[in-house]
C-alpha cells in the first residue's frame, strides 16, 4: 500500500488536532439561522471536541450568539452578504453566489483547511454544484454521489447515490461502490463491507446493460476493501441484505423518497387505527412506551444528512425543512465523518480497486 | 368518437353474456394447483358471474375439482403436459413452453375468446414474454407495461410500469400514460383521471431527458381522458397526489420493491416495540381491534395482482409466493378488469390522445 506523504502528515496532524472544526452554513434551509445555532448547542452536547465556524450575515448570527451562549467560546463567524435560495437553479446560484454567499464560504472554509468538514440545509442543487466546482472531484472519480445512511431491518447500511447524478454508466457505478464501501469503513469499523448492486432482479440476465456491466467489474476485484456481493433488489434495502446498496442518482433518489412515503404512510394508518374507538385508545395509552419506541425509531430527524462523497473535501446536506433536532444530527454526523477520516479511505480504496476507463474497456473484451 | 365495428360487437356480445370467463394457469406459482383452486374458490364466493378454464395436468387438477366440488359446475379444465418452471429464463421459455405449456394455453384460450381474461402465478419473465408472443401488443403501442394497483393515503392509484420494460423513451412512458389512465378509468370510474410522472424533482430543468420530453409531450393533451399533473417524487405515490405515476419499468419495480421492503420493516419495528414488555404486551392485547385493522390494511395479499396492459388481451400476473387469499385477490381482480371493459376503454384513450413516433418528433421541433 503505497500512502502518500500527505495523507501520513494529514493523519499526523488530525491526530495532534484536539477538536474537529465545523463550516457551517448558518443561512442555509427552510426554517433559518436560529434552528442552525440551536442545533448546535444540541450537538456540542453529544460530540466531543468540536468547534463551528458559521458563515452568513454577521448582524443576524452575532445575537444568536449572545443568546446560545455556550457555543461563544467554540464559535467564529465568517459574514456573508448574499443568500442561496432554495429555488434557486444550480447554475444560477453559482454564478451569483461564488464567492460571496454563505453556501460558498462555508465550502470554501473546507478548501482552505480551516475546517474539517462542510454543512448546509440550503438548495441541494445549489450546494452539489457548488461543491464540486470549489472542491473539485477526486482524481479518478467521474463525478460525485450523495450518500445516505439507511436503517435496515439488520443495522443502519449506506444507500448511494441518492440523487446528485441523473443517469450513469458502468464506470461510474463502480466508483460509487469505492466510494459507498469508503465511507461503510469509517462508520460501521468493518473491513469489507458487502456492496450489492440495485437492479431488478437477482438473475444474471436482467437489468440495464450498464448495470450488468458495473456487476462484471466489481465481481474481479479481490482485497478491494469491500466484497462484491451482486444484485440486489429494492426489498432488499429494507432487510439490510448487504452494507452497501449502489445505484445511479435518479433511481436512488426514488427509491429513498418511496421509502420515506412509505414510511409515513403506514405511520398515519397506524395512528387512525388506534384513533377508531375508545378501547383502541385505552389500549394505545397502556402501550404508550412502546409506540414512543416505535416513533422514535421512525424520526426522520434522527438520520438526517446526506453525504456528498467523491469531491476533495466532505459536505453534509441537512434537509431544508428540518428542526434544531434535525440539524443536530446533521452536525455530528459531520463530526463522524470528519473524525474517522473518509478522505483518507476513499484514497486507500481508490489505490486498493483502481478504477479507470480501461478496467470498464478490460470488462468489455473478457465478457 | 370513432368506435369501429368489431369494438361495438364485442360491447353488445359482452352484455349478452352473463359469465366473466377466467382462464387460469393451475400450475403457475410457487405453492402448487391447491392454492390456485381453493381461491378460485373464494373467488367464487366474492365474485359475481364467473367461469373458470384451469390449464395444467387434468391427472392432478381432476382430483383437485372432486374436492373443491363447488367449482365443478362452473369449470372447465384444458390437459397441458408443460409446466414452466419459476427460474426459466423467458427465451427458453417460450421456446419450450409455446403450445405445450399451462402457462401459454391459458393465453391462447384469451386469444381465441374462450376466455375473457387470463390469470397466472408463474414466472414473471416467461409470462410477459408469453403474452407478448401470443397476444401481441396492440398496434401503436410500443412495449407493454406491467402496473400495480397501489394504496395511498387518498385512495388506491395506478403505477406503471413496475417491471415489464427496462429503460424506456418519451414514447414509451405518453403510452404508458395512455393505458395506464385507461385503467384508472376502468377501476375508479373517473373520466379523466390524473397523471404525474415519476422523477427526481418538480422542477422543470431536473430529471431523465426522456422524461422531460414525455412531459413535453403530455402537457399538450386536452380532453385525452387524464389531466396531466406534471412532476411527482418518490413520497408522492404514498400521499397518492395523482392518480395514475408512470414510469419506465427499472425504477418503477424498484420503486415498489423499496415500498413493500420498507412497509414489512415498519411492521416489524412495530411487532418488536409491542413485544418488549409486560405493560407493552397489555395495551397491544387491548388495542388488538385496531392493530388487527392495521394488519388488514398492510397485507399485501388484498392488493395481489399485476396487470399487463398494452397487449390485444387482459393478463393479471399473481405473486408466486402468494396464498388461496393472494390468488383469489388476483382473480377478483381479473373479473373486474373484464367486467370493466378495460380494452375498450384503452382503445378509446389512444384514439383521444394518438401517440406515433411522430407525435415525438413534433415535440422535439417545439421545444
């Protein structure tokens, strides 16, 4: 294994760091600045060893900072004139806000080394756009995934990508899984997690051409820090049959959302039922505990962030119309992320597989 | 409205009639002809006017009529050596099977009109390839599409195509859309039911090309028997903001994988908090009423049946791993689709809203 001098330096360095060090974007998402610093307060108290930098209007986050005391001391802010908005397209927002918004300066700040780490509740758009055009993709990797964390029926598995890229071919399905088996190693401590392929059946013949393509190239690689599992269907999230699920962004964009329809739905059906008459809701007062369990279990506030994986730096977009609860979970996600430092396993998984146009064309002439 | 000769007879001879005339594969499914016979019998008992034509071996189905006596009167049974089995790959299938097979004497018997509908629990793949084959897509329309009746919080929807096609271009989802209204105004009696295509965001400039150039195409529908919505997301199917989502088959089979996975996960959370202690277990028991209704409204047996549309005749593919209720469930809903007169009714949509390659091809000069 061939680690570079900066990656052993960086690794010296983080381990001589005390705290892990926050850009956040303070303006970004639906409900504004206060819910940002709330959640702050609430992340500094479960993560250790953590600083913010907030970029936005200084006149707006300075009282906010008066009033969440306790992040003062942990806390610079970095002032921002313009604001993302969340409607705004991608390339509008970058050609306005480079340089000035506080969707900018909070990558920037991740660029520039003086945080460890990147996150915004504003326009994901906006956000994916802008994060590539200043961190720029790793070399290598064609072009950047959004990662979730998914809770299965077996233990939380990573799911991407779930939304950055429209469409996508073999080599790109394969990046996704160096980068989705990356970021399974830093969270979950395995050393080879399983990556499954999303497609529509679990037989050989089936599925996009691209797809079978993907399955032909990972089925080679050998010590690649991940073990190549095959396909694997949309139930299959659900059971948590493999650690990673791959697939290209439009249809992961779907199946999470379906999900989260789903979810929500069978809630509301659940809830009516023990509305329909009296003794059901006696029953639902005793058992009180466990449907408290079972909400808890199903907040989508408590797996709140995406990961934007395959750029030069990691960002984490929080969902625009969460609460301080919600953005806490963003935050020390990052925190996680930061701390068992993804970049650096990304790079080992990039050198232990490497993928490149000719591994795609080798496939080609063996199948 | 130009309803031709052959469409009118088939009107006139079908009130005439006083039996819907099922024609099921016996030997298609995981669980054998005992499953598929005790909910014929079932079926029965919720259906009105029926008749069954089972295909498959007369030396195991014969004994099977002696003990479902109740079906005798009403039965026909059609000896076929072949059963297709479960994991045949489809070109094989039709290769081995075609003449020979319950799986395709259930088809020939729609075709040759001794039946008004055809009903199986046997390999997706094969089936579809069968049916194809066998009862050829109507003209116009350029690939068939599986769609599944879907629950929402509003009511029951369409969603289509849940795994017949694998990619598809703006063509393939306007008929997609076209037969997919068709049965919405069949099934709901609606006159112009509501049509979203499924995509990665409501915004104009997001998505696939081919689904923005189908929804280019939709948006100049008038009076096309739908109202084309637009744009709809994942968690939309689950809220049931339009009638009728159409999609190309690879997601949309993924997408309602995603949902039936993530549904059994939610129940067992459920199950699990229920369950995790005395005072839990109490309140469950007590509020057993309203969680057995929930149960009811979850099963995914109510909800057995995926259509094929697009063909010159009615296939309604069971789930193969499905019970007597399952299959009743899909036979009930087979002798609706012919009571509906869901042909004619696509017939009729496609006259409204004539879709052609050129129809494309106008679109792509427009925009």
């Amino acid at each position: 294994m061939n680690l570079d001098f900066k990656v052993l330096a960086s690794r010296v360095f983080k381990n001589m760091k005390t705290n892990i060090r926050i850009s956040v974007d303070a303006m970004g998402g639906d409900n504004g600045p206060r819910i940002v610093l709330h959640g702050a307060v609430l992340a500094l108290k479960q993560c250790k060893n953590i600083e913010f930098v907030f970029h936005g209007k200084e006149e707006i986050l300075k009282p906010l900072l008066d009033e969440f005391a306790i992040l003062k001391p942990i806390s610079t802010v970095k002032h921002c004139e313009k604001v993302i908005s969340m409607d705004e397209k991608p390339s509008n927002a970058l050609r306005k806000g480079r340089g000035s918004s506080s969707m900018w300066s909070t990558l920037q700040a991740v660029k520039d080394g003086e945080a460890d780490v990147a996150v915004s509740g504003g326009n994901t758009g906006a956000l994916m756009a802008m994060a590539t055009f200043c961190l720029r993709p790793i070399k290598g990797i064609s072009r950047p995934a959004i990662a979730a964390i998914w809770p299965s029926m077996r233990a939380d598995i990573v799911v991407l990508d779930v939304g950055a890229t429209v469409g996508g071919d073999a080599k790109q399905l394969v990046d996704f899984t160096i980068l989705g088996s990356a970021l399974a190693r830093a969270l979950f401590n395995q050393t080879s997690p399983s990556v499954g392929l999303l497609n529509v059946g679990v037989e050989e013949m089936k599925g996009l051409e691209q797809v079978k393509e993907a399955s032909r190239i990972l089925a080679q690689a050998k010590n690649a820090g991940f073990s190549y599992h095959g396909f694997v269907e949309g139930d299959d999230i659900g059971k948590g049959t493999v650690d990673v699920v791959v697939t290209e962004g439009f249809t992961g964009n779907i199946a999470l959302k379906t999900a989260e329809g789903t979810a929500r739905q069978v809630g509301t059906y659940l809830k009516n039922a023990l509305k329909a008459d009296l003794i059901s809701k006696l029953g639902a007062l005793i058992a009180s505990r466990a449907l408290k369990a079972f909400k808890a279990k199903m907040d989508p506030r408590a797996g709140n962030g995406g990961i934007f994986l395959g750029l030069n730096g990691i960002v984490i977009k929080s969902h625009g119309g969460t609460d301080e609860i919600g953005f806490k979970s963003a935050l020390c996600l990052a925190h996680e992320m930061a701390k068992d430092e993804l970049l650096e396993k990304i790079a080992e998984g990039m050198e232990r597989f490497p993928t490149s146009i000719d591994q795609t064309e080798k496939a080609k002439e063996i199948s």
